[in-house]
C-alpha cells in the first residue's frame, strides 16, 4: 500500500507539472481515486514544498515566481494553449480598430492570428510582435515604443512610458506573469510593471491574455488589481473554483477549449 500511494503522488506531481495547474476533481478522475484522497496527496505534497494548493487544485511552488524567462523559453511552453487563448481572443477585435499588445509569449502568438485581421493600428512595446506586423498589409500602422531591452523582448522603461501617455486605444491585450487574488497580475520586472500600467491607461477596454499556469503566481511587482480587466482569456485547464474566484473579480471570463481535453470550459461571468 505504501508503495501504491507513493506512486500515485508521483503521478499527482507529474501532471501538475506538465500543465502548470490542475485541478482536484481532474486528478481524481485520472488517477481513478475519490477527491479527499487526492487533496491528502496536496497537502503532503504541499509541505515537502514540490507543489502549492489553491482553491480547487494544485499549481507549481512560487519559488521561480520572481524568475523572469528569456522569450526562447516561455514561447515554446504551453503551445496548444496559448494557441487557444490568441483564437478566442482575436475574436474580439475587428477592422479598423486600435489595438496595444504588452510583450510576452500569448500576446506574440496573439499578434500572428491578428495579421489576418485587416485595417488594424498596433500599438506595442515589443520587438517580437513588432516584426510580426512588418510584412504584408502595408496599411496596418505599428507605433513600436521605445525603452529598454527585457529578456522577453519588451521594450520598458520611462521613455516607453512617456509614449504611451499620448496614445489611445480601443483594446489592450496584456500578457501576465502571474494572477492572484491578493496580488493582482503581476510581473517580475518593474519597469514592466510601471510600463503596462501605463498600457492600461491607454485603453477603453483591459484584455488579460494568460494561461492556467499562470494561476496562484506571484511576480515581484503588481500591474493592476484583477478587477482592472474587462475580461480574461484563459485555458480549460485552469481550475474550476479558480475560474470562479477569478469570474468573482473580472468583467468576463472566457476560457478557450483546448484539443485533446475533456471539451470547451464554460464561458463565466458574474451574476
């Protein structure tokens, strides 16, 4: 038996993660055991520090929280949801509109779904996106603001900033480091942090763009609370009662249907 619930905490770790973040009633299903087995599992896992409870689940420990990743990294973590997340929320934009895109890896592979859109001014602080935009459609406009050089090829810092204070846009899309409860969306690089406030104030309309994993994450500074988005565009791996706390707090939930799972997560918003 000791041998039998070691393996299976192994598993409870193993899927935690390869997705970042799952939830109890997914684990129990999977590993074919009641939910109070499993959340004995968490907290046993949870106290030899290899996982972190949340509401509703599970997500990786925050030590690495504080830990910004170079662009090669992050953009081939999470493919096939990050490819879910930019097809829905590229559904909400249309011709001729003025839209800001923040730096990160989700608003890139945003950016690539939008090429297609066409008429669009983009507003962006990254070189990624940037170039993204540079072929093509020649009447599509990119204001690429300037700054200084992240590791995921954002440009940030006061003259980033001073840009941004002079632009308006009908919709930002805002890649996140992490989203908590407490700490809001947040990132670990200031100069981020105070550029993308500056991106927020430029907009009519807030879109966070950000993967389950992205869940229970603490960076070390704080863009804007949860209740600054308008909506949010996440993943069907994200946690049930996370997908509630987060409904609870943001104008709009939508949670984009991933190939391979167990189907389309519903739309929440509140009451």
């Amino acid at each position: 038996m000791r041998v039998l619930v070691t393996d299976r905490r192994r598993r409870v770790l193993d899927e935690v993660r390869r997705y970042g973040s799952v939830s109890v009633r997914d684990l129990a299903e999977r590993l074919e055991v009641s939910a109070m087995t499993i959340r004995r599992d968490l907290e046993r896992l949870e106290a030899g520090g290899t996982l972190r409870r949340v509401r509703g689940g599970a997500t990786m420990p925050r030590a690495s929280d504080t830990e910004e990743l170079a662009f090669a990294e992050t953009s081939n973590r999470r493919i096939t949801q990050k490819e879910a997340i930019a097809r829905s929320a590229a559904e909400l934009v249309h011709p001729g509109m003025c839209v800001g895109l923040s730096g990160g890896s989700t608003t890139w592979t945003l950016a690539r779904e939008l090429r297609h859109v066409p008429d669009l001014t983009i507003v962006t602080n990254s070189l990624r996106i940037g170039d993204e935009f540079t072929v093509g459609d020649a009447r599509r406009t990119v204001i690429l603001t300037g700054g200084i050089r992240t590791p995921s090829d954002a440009l940030v810092g006061p003259v980033a900033v001073r840009a941004l204070e002079q632009l308006h846009c009908d919709l930002v899309f805002m890649g996140v480091h992490g989203m908590d409860l407490g700490a809001g969306f947040t990132t670990p690089n200031l100069m981020e942090a105070e550029t993308n406030r500056a991106l927020v104030r430029s907009t009519r309309r807030l879109v966070v763009v950000a993967d389950h994993s992205k869940w229970g994450k603490i960076g070390l500074s704080t863009i804007a609370e949860l209740a600054a988005a308008h909506v949010l565009v996440t993943d069907d791996h994200l946690p049930t009662g996370a997908r509630d706390d987060l409904a609870s707090r943001i104008g709009q939930v939508l949670v984009a249907p991933t190939e391979g799972t167990r189907g389309p997560g519903p739309t929440h918003q509140p009451d």
